[in-house]
C-alpha cells in the first residue's frame, strides 16, 4: 500500500496533552473503583453475600454506569479544544529515573469505550440475574463479572502503556476465571487453560512493546510516547508496532492467535457476550487506535494489520458457515466482525473512527444476539445444536423479535446499525486498496450467508426439537435487556449522524479530509447491498427451502470439513507449535538425562570406584606401610636433590 | 677431622635398621631396628656437630634419645598388650585394623 506512507507523512498525528481532572471528573477513579469493589466485596464475602451478591454487582456496573453517563454529558459541555483529562492518583512505580504514576486518561475515545463497556456489562449483569438464577455459585459469578468489567475499565482509561497492561493482565485473568467457571466439566477447564495460554502469547507481544517503548522514549505514558514517536527511527517503530499487533492479536483473537476464542463458548454464556461485546476482544482494537501515533510512523507494522485483519474476517465468516453449534457461529461471526476493525484500524488516519465506530455498533447487536442464543438455550434445555432447533419464532417470540434486530444489524440491512458502520469500513478498504475491499465485500456476503442460516435453523424452517423439550420464553428479566439491545441495534447508526462520530474522534485519532473513490459512494453501498442480499438468498436457497437434517450430515465438501474443524486452527497449533515444543522438551528430558545428569552421576561413580581402589592400600599390615613411608622419604630426597641439582 | 667414615657408619646402620624393619615380622626385632635407626641418626648428628665446630647437633641428638626412650615405653607396653591378648608378636598378624 503505497499510499499510507503518504498518509503518514500528511496526516497531522495530535499529541496526548491531557487538562487536569476537575470539577465532575474528580470523580472519574470511581468509575473503575465501583466495580472493583464489588468483586472484592463479592469474592473476599463468602457465603454470606449470597443472598444478595448479585444485586450488589449489578449496581455497581449500573452505578459505573450512571457515572460515565454523568461524565461523557459534562465531556460535551466542554470546549472541544479541552475535552482530554488527566486524572493522576498516585505514585505507582518509581525506581530510578522511571517513574510511573497510576495516571487515567479521560478523552473521546475513553469516554465512548466507558459507555460502551459499562453500558452494555450492565445489560449482562442484569440478564445473568434470570441466567444464573440457579446455579449455586452465582454470587461467585457475578465477583467474576464484576472484576472483568474494572479490568476493562483500567485498560481503557489508563493513560500509559504500563497502566494498560494491567488492565490487559486483569482482563486475561477474568476471561480465564469466566470460561472455566463451570470448571468441573473438563472441557470447560481446557477451554480456559486454552484461552489464557494463547493469550499469553500476545501478552509477550505487549510487554516486550512496553519495555521497547521504554528504551526507546524513556517513558511508557500515552503523552511522552506520542510526542516523541515521530522522531524515533522507523525500525524501532515498526518492531513495537508489530509486537502491539501481536498482542492485539492474542486478546482480539486474530489470526494467528485466533484458536482460544471458539472454544471460550465452554463458559456461560452472559460470558461469552461480555467477552464478545463489551470487552475483551475490543481491547486489541482499542491498543491499535491508542496506538495511532506508532502505527501512523510504522507503515510496515500498519500494513500487516491489514493483512492479519483481512485474513481474519475471512477466516471467522468461513468459520460461522459451517458450524451446527449456534453459540460458536456466533464465535466466528465475532472473529469476523473484530477483523472488520482491525481492517478499519490498519487503514490509518481514514480508518480509526470507523473502526470504533463499528466495535460500537457490534457491541450492540452481538450482545443482543449472544444473549438472545442464550435465552434460546435457556428455551430448549442448554441444546447447542441448531439442528435441534427450529420453528421457535413463536415459542420465544421476543427473543425471535430481538434476535431479528441484531441479525439484521450484522448482516447490514439499510437501515440499521451495522449497516452505517460496516459500509463505512467496506468504503474506506476499497478507497485503500482493490483487494482489500473486494475482501471486505466478500466477507459482508458471507457474513449475511451464515447469519441467515442461523436464523432460519433457529427461528424458521420445521420444528426439530427433542420430544422432552417444551420451549418457553425467558423471564422479564432477561428479555428487558434484550428490547433494550435490540433498540440499540437498530439506532447505533445515529452516532454517524452529520459524521459525528468522526469529529467527536479526530482529536484523538487525527482527521482527514474525504478520500476519492473510483465509484460514488451511493453506487458502492448499493453493491454491499446487492452482495449482503446475495448471501441472504442463498442461504434461503440451500437451507430454508430443503429439509434440515436432525445430525449433521456426514458426506459434505472439503471445505465444509475444513470449516467445521475450525479451518484447521487447532491442527495448524499442534503440528507449528504444540507438537514441536513437545518433542523439544522430550529432547531436553533425554538430553537432561543422559548427559547433565550421567556428568554428574558419571563423576560420583569415578570418585566412588576410585576410592574403592584406593582404599585397598590400607591394608592393616605395618611393614606396608613402612615401605610407603621408605618410598615417600626417598621421593622428598630425590625431589631435594633434583631441585639443589637445577 | 675426616668424618666421612663416620658417615657412611651412620649410613650403614640406618639402612640395616630399615631393611630389618621392612623384611621382619616379630615386633621385638622392628623395634629393635627402629632404635638402630634412630642411633645411627645420632651419630650422623653429633659428625656434625663436631664438624662444624657448634653443639646444635649434639642437643638434637640428646633429644632424639629422650625421644627413643619415651618410644620404648609405650612401645613395649604395646607389644606386651598385644602379646598378651593375641599370643602372637608378629606384625603382620595385628592386621585388623583395615579397609
């Protein structure tokens, strides 16, 4: 991509200079402090928070909530020129020339990752009431949910790298404590060890960036880092963008990390729509838009972004088509729509907002349609399988309403929300570059394929339930959520309204003036249109006119095969990494074995034999003994004479 | 004064006081030869001695012979120990004391 070298170069790349937090936003600490408080109330409580835990961690996620409300309105009153605040609250690291201080950075794009994850957490959080209604260990549940929603919160309002790993750290630690909460079933445990192992990979990334940032600037705030970035040399750049690309990687589950994120549906699934909405998966896009003022001066790290986001989005859709198991469609349309903006972010300058703008609108419907997929199964008895699905539009009509908004949120249907945000992302690619976007394109029909399939083995199609099975709808505390998602899913595009979602981000993210396509706008969203309606018909075509099969049918196309085995991910692990890596440490065993140790026990068995010789000089007879003696004086005499000799 | 025939009695005596220490099994005898060995050191010390005109030697030597007495003591009382208990005074048969 030639052209984003001159981006760089153009592109006025603003500096972090936040204003002192004063008045309302004195109070921005509690934001993160709420929540945190609840998990340790919760977890540090025992037994006796039972009874009423999980209100407690609904009201401080509704109480975060109603603060970053109170926050982001005062954000508006201020001048645009003054809307970044600082908050320093102590002293966190200080050794030596480095000093960090547990500083928060209150701006655009904090202010709209706040409402988003407190937002929708506290949807979750009330929808788990209904969920978790009887599960012994909810109270626990909810500690979890709670601690998951600060980890986030620290990620995003942290103003220095160090700060944000923490977050990051946070984040991984609740995902794992989530995905594993039903740890008994063994699945769910490997599921968990999965997730926080490959995430680890990508934590190496961030903190390998961190510690390079601090070589290298000889500071790891957002404000040093970012003056300081443009004069740095282009190599250094490009390595930590490349190792923050790495660690957005790991937590946004991209390609090459991407395995942990379909087996993360082992948890609950309030989990996997907090994991898949509101946090979590967004933190990677969240660091590379944090991140402009590196990736802007790293155009090779920014070009791989792209890749790594092109392939990914292909990759999850293809991923989606084939799965039976509705909770992992969901997974892999997540994948998608992560690559989506990650696309949007490693377009630069003319990408970042729509990036948030897209992760906006897909925290929206995707928690609207994961807790949906969870109502359903709370319908059918915790059946997964869409093949037992079927005709449940009028056992569950809510669900199936609410369901419908976010399915056509995603597919793109004019209109609704990610409709706006992803012709936006699909403008932009093909702006950059004809393949990318041809890509983009494909991605938004089968992605409008594989959501049509779900809907139509969900909610249409004959009735395939098991006999034992009589469907109902969930509880009103449950569904009140899903109305509320449901409308959110629809009028997220407002926020593009008079482009102010773009204006509300340019300081932050930097602004550019429109870029040219070969085609009118109009005529390209009609294609994205005509593509999304393409996907829907066949879907139509293939699955709602022919009878679905109870079992997944056995005698399917190679690329079925390779789709249901999650494109070989897992395979792909093993024979690169895992398998590798075994016979490695087996190596090191047999190499520890025979020649650390037989060194070793090698010399022990020398002295040991040695000695057994030598001892047979003490043989118990004098005159031996005076002979030694006669030997040793000669020796002495003959060492004197050879010495007074020379 | 020539002190070289004095010498090479020294050297006689020592070298007939080790082989009988080396080549003889009774304690009686070693010891006997170990006491020919500390003589004939004597007589070397005290060939010095008055070859070079000072009493160094001569004082050596009288120590080595209070030496030697204290020796035979505790020596003999030895031997009469294991003589008594052993029924035996060879040298090589107090060999218990091994590997």
């Amino acid at each position: 991509m030639p052209d984003v070298t001159a981006l760089a170069a153009e592109a006025l790349v603003p500096v972090v200079e936040p204003f002192a937090a004063d008045g309302v936003f004195g109070l921005l600490w509690l934001v993160i402090a709420l929540p945190l408080a609840g998990a340790v109330v919760l977890l540090a409580g025992g037994r006796r928070t039972d009874p009423w835990g999980h209100l407690l961690g609904t009201a401080t996620a509704a109480g975060s909530f109603l603060l970053s409300l109170v926050l982001f309105v005062a954000l508006l009153g201020r001048g645009e020129e003054e809307r970044q605040i600082g908050q320093e609250l102590f002293t966190w690291i200080q050794v030596g020339g480095f000093d960090v201080g547990m500083d928060l950075l209150y701006d655009q794009l904090s202010a709209l990752f706040l409402l988003l994850i407190t937002g929708v957490g506290s949807l979750i959080h009330v929808y788990s009431i209904g969920y978790m209604a009887h599960d012994p260990r909810r109270r626990r549940f909810f500690g979890y949910l709670n601690l998951f929603v600060a980890a986030m919160l620290m990620l995003v309002l942290a103003a220095d790298y160090l700060g944000v790993f923490l977050g990051w750290e946070g984040v991984g630690l609740a995902s794992y404590l989530l995905i594993g909460f039903w740890q008994y079933k063994p699945s769910a445990a490997a599921a968990a060890k999965k997730a926080f192992v490959i995430n680890r990979v990508g934590d190496m990334g961030m903190s390998l960036a961190v510690m390079l940032m601090f070589v290298t600037f000889g500071t790891t705030a957002f404000a040093g880092v970012s003056a300081a970035a443009g004069e740095a040399d282009s190599f250094t750049l490009n390595a930590i963008g490349f190792l923050l690309l790495l660690a957005a990687c790991g937590k946004s589950a991209q390609v090459p990390l991407q395995a942990w994120l379909l087996d993360a549906m082992e948890g609950p699934t309030p989990v996997s729509a907090l994991i898949h909405a509101a946090t979590m998966v967004t933190a990677g896009v969240y660091l590379v838009v944090r991140s402009n003022f590196i990736f802007e001066n790293a155009p090779v790290a920014q070009t791989a972004v792209v890749i790594v986001a092109v392939v990914t989005l292909l990759w999850g859709a293809v991923i989606g088509c084939a799965k039976d198991d509705i909770k992992k469609v969901l997974a892999g349309s997540t994948m998608s729509q992560i690559g989506y903006m990650m696309l949007a972010a490693g377009l630069g300058v003319a990408g970042y907002a729509f990036a948030i703008f897209h992760l906006l609108t897909h925290g929206f419907f995707k928690a609207n349609m994961f807790l949906g997929a969870g109502s359903v199964m709370h319908a059918m008895d915790d059946d997964v399988d869409m093949r037992h699905y079927g005709m449940l539009q009028k056992a569950v009509p809510v669900t199936f309403l609410t369901f419908a908004m976010g399915y056509l949120a995603i597919i793109g249907f004019p209109g609704f929300s990610g409709f706006w945000s992803k012709d936006k992302i699909i403008e932009t690619a093909f702006a950059d570059n004809l393949v990318v976007g041809l890509a983009a394109l494909a991605g938004a029909g089968i992605t409008a394929f594989y959501m049509t399939r779900l809907m139509l083995m969900t909610f249409f199609t004959d009735k395939r339930w098991a006999p034992e099975v009589h469907p109902h709808e969930s509880p009103r505390v449950m569904t009140v959520p899903l109305v509320v998602l449901a409308a959110l899913s629809v009028l997220g595009g407002f926020l593009l309204l008079g482009d102010w979602i773009v204006e509300w981000l340019s300081p932050v993210v930097g602004a550019e003036e429109h870029h040219e396509l070969a085609v009118p706008a109009i005529v390209l969203t009609g294609i994205i249109t005509l593509v999304v309606a393409a996907g829907v018909a066949l879907a139509w075509f293939t699955i709602g006119r022919s009878e679905v099969p109870r079992t997944a049918p056995a005698q399917v196309s190679p690329v079925t095969r390779a789709a249901r085995a999650d494109l070989y991910g897992d395979a792909i692990n093993d024979t690169l990494v895992v398998r590798p890596g075994s016979r490695l440490v087996s190596g090191l065993v047999v190499f520890d074995r025979s020649v650390v140790d037989g060194a070793v026990m090698g010399q022990a068995a020398a002295t040991g034999g040695l000695s057994d010789r030598l001892r047979r000089v003490q043989n118990g007879f004098v005159r031996s003994y005076a002979l030694s003696l006669l030997g040793g004086a000669a020796l002495v005499v003959l060492a004197l004479l050879v010495v007074n000799l020379v | 004064m020539n002190t070289e025939p004095y010498i090479v009695l020294s050297a006689i005596l020592f070298t007939i006081g080790c082989i009988g220490v080396l080549v003889r099994r009774n304690a009686i005898v070693v010891f006997m030869c170990v006491e020919l060995m500390l003589n004939a050191s004597n007589l070397a010390l005290v060939t010095f001695a008055k070859a070079n005109g000072n009493l160094e030697g001569q004082v050596a030597a009288f120590f080595v012979m209070v030496v030697a007495a204290a020796e035979v003591v505790v020596g003999l009382a030895i031997i009469m120990t294991i003589f008594r208990t052993r029924r035996s005074a060879s040298v090589d048969d107090a060999s218990l004391l091994k590997y």
